[in-house]
C-alpha cells in the first residue's frame, strides 16, 4: 500500500491542536506566518480556551460515557484499518494522552510556495505549505520526545527516510516518506457489482496524490516552542524570526488587520483567509488569463465576468470563536472583507430591522430564515454581466436582455425584498419527515403569476388552482410553486399547500414567532441585521441521527420511488453491506441532544463588507 505523506503532516497537526500551539510573546503565528500567507488559524491561548469550553455544555457532552466508549471503538478499529489517515487518527489519540497540553498558543499558517514535481524538468509551480508553531511550556520536551519517537518509529519500519542535524543551537528533524506500491494491481481490486461491495479507494492515473508535494516536513524546538513546516526557506526563515525576536510583519498587514477587527477581540480561537495577489495570480493564470474557449461562437473573459458580478471585490474572511459567554455557549463571529459592495455584494446590503418570521412560520417549525435581498438591483447586475461578452455578441445579448426585462423585469421588480425559509420536521421519523419551503414576498401577484406561468410552461409543470390560489407542479423540476398571500413559494407540494393556506388566513395559526425558545433566542442577539437564522438545535440532531443510522434504507426507498425494482435478498445484501454501519454505534442521540440547545444566527452589512454573529444556545437544563 502507498503511504501518503498526509499521513504523518496530519498527526503533527492533530497532535498540535490537541496540545496547542505558539510561545510566549513576542512569538506568535502572526509574527512568524510569512507575509503573503492565504490563512493562519489561531488559538492566542489554549489554557484560557480550554478552561471556557470545559464549561460549556458541549464539553458535557464529549464527556458523556457513551461518546467517550464510541470514541475509543472508533479508534481500536482505526488501528486495524489499513488506511494511512485512520491509522493516523488512532495513532495520535494514543500520542495525545502521553502529552501534556499547550501552556500558551496554537497556530497555523497556510501559504504558497513554489515547488518542483517528481520529474526535474517539470515546471515551479505556487503550491500550499504550512508552517505551525506550538508553546508547550515546561512540556515542551517532552511533547518533543514522543514526536521524535514516533517519527523514528515510522523511520524503522521503512515508511520513512529521518534526517537529524544540529544547528544554531538547535536539532532540526527532516523527514521524507518512502512510497510504497499496493499490495495488488488495480485490475484486481473489487468493484462496483462485484459481491455487492464498493471501493472508493481511487487514485490518479499516474499514482500521484494532491499532497505529494508535502513529502518532506521539518521540525525543531525553540525552547518551549515546537516548529514544524512543510517548506524548507519558510521554515528557516521562521526559525531565525524566532531565535532573534524578529516579526514577519504578517500581523501588520492592512488586510488582515482589517478582516480581525471585523470579528471583534477576545476571541478564543479566530482564523482568516486572505485573497492575496499570489492567489489572485494563480486564480486569473487558472483561467488562462481570461479568456476561456467554450463550445460557443466566441470566447468568455472570466477575469472579467468575476469583476461584474463584484467577486473580483473579495479580500478576506474572518472567524472568531468565543466559549461560555454571557450570551452563548458558543459564539463566532464571522467577517466578510470587501473592497467594495459591487454585484451581488449589492444585492444584499440592504437595511436592517428586527427579526420578524413570516406569517406562514408554524409553531412547529425546526427551522426559520430571513434575508432582506435587492431584487430592484437584480437587473442592473444582469446587464454588467452581459456587458462583459463582448462586441461579437452585443446584438444577440442586447436582444436576449430586452425579451428577458419585458416577460420577467415586471415580476422581478414585484419581489423581495424579504425571502423566507423554513422547515419541519415530523415525527414518527420517516425519509420523507423533513419538509421545507422556500418563500420571496412580492407586491404584485399577477406580475409574478405572469412571468412563473410562462416559466411553468417551458419545463412542463401543469397549472391547477388551490384554494383560490395558482399553483404549478411536476415538469423536470421536482417542487411546486405556489403564489398568493403575497409570497413566491417553492417547495415540496404539501409544504407550499399548507403554506398558502396559512399565508392567506393567518389568524389563529399558532406560529413560530409566539414560541418561547424562539423569543428566547432573539433576546441573545447583539444587534438587528438584514438576515436571520434560527435552528432548534434537539430535533435538527435527533433527525440528522435517525438519517445516518437509516442511510441505507433511505436510499432503498428513494431507489423504489425513482422506479427502481429491488427484491427483499437485494435489499439485504444492500443493507449487509452498507457504508454507513459506523452510524449503528453511534451513542444514544438522548445522551448528546440534552446538551445541545437552540442556534440563532444574524446578517449585518458593514462599511467594509458584512459581519454574522451566530450563536449555540445553552441548552434548558443549563439555564
């Protein structure tokens, strides 16, 4: 079997996060990720982390007997697994327990760097690298020793090639893997219909892997500090940073300052990724500079059709995580940089106002959204977007909007600018127990009526009246539509039935919004936004488990409901041999759904772009 270096750059990973990572100031990831990294994740200090997430509910959670005995199967059968990264899992569980955690930070750094393949006339090419730093304190030598002695350990049994070398006051450990070929040829793997099993261990025609230019890693220890990086100038570089005190200057960068502050300080863990000229180089190089040949009359310049629809404007993205605040178990905040609000981007900068769900809202809903969307913006992005095909097209297009704003501008022009979603969820539990519905109100109902029968037509949906209202069902596209009560709706047919119904006679439904919990999760938000999401944390979770244990029979009935014919021996052999028998040693969802509490989430537009403030309720037990 080939052993893949991902293998062993995913247990130092692993085993960093589990005891975490960075040193005492000045060092940090900050200081020592190159300047041009794409993403650095942080944990500025473990200790603290630790002790927040320890109290919250979801730690009660983990320590539950039944996740902790599902966990320790899951690894013994790891061990015997003759996949790398399982045995990797199982491994650093192992490795976690003989090490103490982090006194200080964890931190990781992605960046590109150019690279060599196996063949020495291919070409550079800009590939991803990471460099890691972790402060273990008065540990640090021994977390050391046990990754030194499992990188030996894989030295002797041939699975890698160790280097050891002294310098600068410092032992520097390089280690490359030695590729193995499989035990058999492909030709005598197993396949698809043969003895009913499946095998999903594909590889490139060539044997390479997407991580095969990771082959060689390095590691050192600055006194409490471990140092490990896949790029050899990188990590030297981060080395003498470190030896003499100095930054790297990433921390300093106007991007990454702007996209944190986005997110708010005192985060317990935060992490961003950066759109960085490199990136945008490899990107624009990705779409051959452009111009992209299609099979159609004249080429697309996707650099500029990205520029239209205001992507181009993207800079960065930034998360941060808080544990056991006053609001939440747990809080992230989640930032989206943007040069400008151009496109889409302007499609939903819109106002604020409090959350307020739609009429059509059922009490027994597990699930309500709300965004606030400029549809009187819709046409304009269209015709930017259109502007970019060129003059070879500038009849033909200028032609096809015309049609288009005279059979759909009206109706476009009726919608928004609230669009609503929800789901339920009923029991007994059953492949077809969750429905949802998908809703834009709209001012004019004859406006969209006109242009959706039109569409309805095209794709072959049959019109039918219900209730007074005009609905369209079948065609190729398997939901209904449904107008009236002022909303669009889409959805699965009885959902957008009991939708209008509701939606046009509102009085006396019981509805979500009158529901304690959902008051409940309101009152937590920091602010109003133009976007809102609420999720009932315990029946989204006993669902998500009845779905993984029942995967398999699920798929059989939607097998039979596609016209398939399956007999009671095929659908036993299916079921004998299903992927998804890890889900039937899943704990009880009784011991994890006590501790689980709902989710509220809300969009707000900022000068610089939008911030989302989500937050994981504690559950009634722990109030």
């Amino acid at each position: 079997m080939r052993t893949s270096v991902a293998a062993l750059a995913a247990n130092l990973l692993l085993a960093g996060v589990a005891f975490p990572v960075i040193a005492a100031d000045p060092v940090s990831i900050t200081a020592v990720a190159p300047k041009d990294s794409l993403a650095v994740i942080s944990v500025p200090n473990w200790p603290a982390m630790r002790a927040a997430f320890d109290q919250t509910s979801l730690a009660r959670m983990w320590r539950e007997p039944s996740v902790q005995r599902f966990i320790d199967d899951a690894v013994e059968d790891a061990k015997q697994d003759d996949a790398d990264f399982s045995r990797v899992l199982a491994r650093w569980r192992d490795l976690s327990k003989e090490v103490d955690e982090p006194m200080g930070a964890v931190g990781l750094a992605v960046h590109l760097a150019k690279t060599g393949g196996k063949d020495p006339d291919e070409p550079m090419k800009n590939l991803p690298h990471f460099v890691m730093i972790a402060d273990f304190g008065a540990g640090a030598e021994k977390a050391e020793g046990e990754i030194v002695k499992l990188i030996r350990e894989g030295a002797a049994d041939g699975d890698l090639k160790l280097d050891e070398a002294s310098r600068d006051g410092v032992v520097i450990y390089t280690f490359s893997f030695i590729e193995k070929e499989t035990d058999a040829p492909k030709s005598d793997r197993k396949g698809m219909g043969e003895d009913d099993e499946f095998d999903f261990d594909f590889e490139f025609d060539d044997g390479e892997s997407a991580w095969d230019h990771l082959n060689t890693m390095h590691m050192t220890r600055v006194g409490s500090v471990l140092l490990v990086g896949s790029h050899e100038p990188t990590f030297s570089t981060a080395l003498r940073d470190m030896q003499d005190g100095r930054s790297s200057g990433f921390g300093d960068e106007r991007v990454f300052k702007d996209a944190v502050t986005q997110i708010g300080a005192g985060n317990h863990l935060f992490g961003t990724f950066l759109l960085t000229e490199s990136l945008r180089a490899e990107i624009r190089t990705m779409l051959g500079g452009g111009d992209m040949m299609l099979p159609i009359p004249v080429p697309l310049d996707f650099v500029k059709i990205i520029e239209a629809t205001g992507l181009a404007e993207f800079r960065a993205a930034s998360v941060g995580v808080k544990f056991n605040t006053e609001r939440a178990d747990v809080e992230q905040n989640i930032g989206l940089l943007a040069g400008s609000k151009k496109g889409l981007f302007s499609l939903l900068d819109s106002d604020t106002a409090p959350f307020a769900p739609p009429v059509f809202a059922s009490a027994d809903a597990t699930s309500v959204g709300s965004m606030s969307v400029r549809f009187d913006r819709v046409m304009n992005v269209i015709r930017e977007v259109a502007g970019t095909l060129g003059d070879e097209m500038r009849a033909e297009v200028d032609a096809g909007l015309q049609v288009f704003e005279t059979q759909f501008g009206p109706a476009v022009r009726a919608l928004g600018p609230n669009v609503f979603t929800m789901s339920t969820i009923q029991r007994p539990f059953s492949a077809s127990s969750e429905s949802q519905v998908f809703a834009i109100a709209c001012r004019d109902d004859m406006a969209v009526n006109n242009a959706v029968g039109s569409f309805a037509q095209e794709i072959g949906a049959e019109a039918r009246d219900f209730q007074g209202f005009q609905m369209y069902d079948g065609g190729f596209v398997p939901i209904s539509i449904g107008i009236g009560g002022g909303y669009l709706f889409l959805g699965q047919t009885e959902a957008v039935e009991n939708a209008l119904r509701v939606a046009s006679q509102p009085a006396g439904a019981a509805k979500i919004g009158d529901e304690a919990r959902f008051r409940r999760a309101v009152a937590q938000l920091p602010h109003e936004g133009n976007g809102y999401t609420f999720i009932a944390g315990k029946e989204t979770l006993e669902y998500s488990f009845w779905k993984w244990k029942n995967a398999d029979k699920i798929a059989l009935e939607q097998m039979r409901s596609m016209g398939f014919e399956i007999d009671e021996a095929d659908e036993a052999d299916w079921v004998d041999s299903s992927a998804n028998k890890w889900a039937k040693k899943l704990p009880p969802v009784e011991d994890l759904s006590k501790h689980l509490g709902d989710s509220i989430m809300v969009v707000k537009p900022t000068p610089d772009g939008f911030r989302f403030t989500s937050l994981t309720l504690r559950p009634d037990s722990a109030r």
